[in-house]
C-alpha cells in the first residue's frame, strides 16, 4: 500500500472523494483513512480536525503500519527561514530538527532508531516536480515546532541559523514512521516568510491565499504519482 499524508489544505481537493472510507481502530485511538486499489489517503488532522499540537501522530502512523503500508509521501505546509526560498516554492526536506518533543512507540523497552529520509523516494518526487516545471529545491533542513501559534521573531533569529523551513507536523510523522521501518518523505509547500524574514508583514491572510495557490500544483503531482505510481 502507498500512502498520501495530507494536512488541512487538502480539505477541499476533489481527488478523494471517490475513495472508500475506511476506520480504523488502534491503541491510540480511531484513524479514518480512504483507500482506492493500493493507495491510501490519511488526513493527518483527522476529523473533527484537531490543531498541530493535538494531532493523534501515533494512531496515524499505528493505522497505517496496520495496512502494511509500503512507502508514505506526505504533504506539508511550511514558512520560509531564507529569503532565497519563497513563497510559491517547494522543498523536499532530507533532514529535520525536532529536539523539543519527540514522538515514539518504544516507551516500554529499550530501543533506538538511526533516523534518516528515504533517499531514493525524494529523489523519485523531485523528478516528477522538475516534469511538471515546479519550483522546488531538492533538500533542505525542516525544523518543528510545537504550535499552534507561529514562531516570534526572535525565535526566527535562532532558527534560521540551523534550518532552511520551519512546521509543526512533519518531523513527528517522519520518526514514527521510521520506528516502523516504513520509507518516508515530503514536499513541503512554502506558503510565507517566517515572522520578520522579511520587512512585509506576516498575515494570516496571506498565508492561506498562498497555501491556496500552491495546492494546484500539488494535485497536479498527486495525480501525476497516482498514475504512474510510487517508486
């Protein structure tokens, strides 16, 4: 099974509706999931949707361990940390900065992961972005926050010096799923400048118009990556 991670800007896409619903029961608590043939849709926020820092990381992943899912390409929302990556741009993270809270399944026994992006599965979305002419860099360093409010300015200062974009969900995804041994890998869609990159100031407004527009582009690689199929 493949699987397409979305976030709240795929709440109004047509691509799914067709699909089959399916609810899943785990540990953590109930995942509802669509699957169509192989490919499987998770709408990380679930429903009723849940903010970043409420999201059920654990029941997600869970359900779709369950599934014997055998790649995940997940779509993420962030803002920009360098004037260089703008809005409007896509980034394939090949690594992540998450130190201030870490998700895992092994709370009872002691085990540790190496954790690292699938190579071979960015590689494999950068080549279908470069044919469908998208404005996508491909690596980058991703750094979590805990939301839901966006970063203060001085916190801007701090992580830009170690990071390229800044989210609240991705690198939760990225380690559970690589505590289940399940590839993984993102295209990060640039909807702002972080607070104070630059001197226009940040609105919310914006943030979503831009979140609006670059949604085009990312159904155009879903339904690119749905008929050709995963790497």
């Amino acid at each position: 099974m493949n699987v397409i991670i979305g976030g709240t800007s795929l709440l109004n896409s047509s691509i799914f509706n067709n699909w089959d619903e399916q609810k899943i029961e785990t540990p953590y608590g109930y995942v509802q999931v669509k699957i169509n043939e192989n490919n499987v849709f998770l709408q990380r926020h679930g429903n009723p949707l849940k903010p970043p820092h409420m999201i059920n990381h654990k029941a997600n992943i869970w359900a779709l361990k369950g599934l014997n899912v055998q790649r995940v390409f997940s779509i993420n929302s962030v803002g920009s940390l360098k004037v260089k990556i703008k809005p409007g741009m896509f980034v394939l993270p090949d690594d992540f900065i998450s130190p201030w809270h870490i998700p895992t399944f092994f709370d009872d026994e002691v085990r540790f992961i190496v954790p690292e992006m699938n190579r071979a599965l960015r590689d494999y979305i950068y080549i279908l972005c470069m044919e469908l002419h998208m404005d996508v860099h491909g690596s980058g360093v991703y750094i979590q926050t805990t939301g839901p409010r966006l970063e203060t300015k001085a916190e801007i200062i701090m992580l830009r010096r170690f990071g390229d974009i800044v989210g609240m969900t991705m690198a939760s995804e990225a380690t559970l799923c690589m505590e289940y041994e399940i590839p993984y890998t993102s295209i990060c869609s640039v909807d702002n400048y972080c607070h104070g990159i630059v001197k226009v100031p940040l609105t919310i407004e914006e943030i979503g118009k831009n979140s609006q527009k670059n949604m085009k582009a990312i159904e155009k690689l879903i339904h690119t990556l749905l008929n050709r199929g995963f790497a």
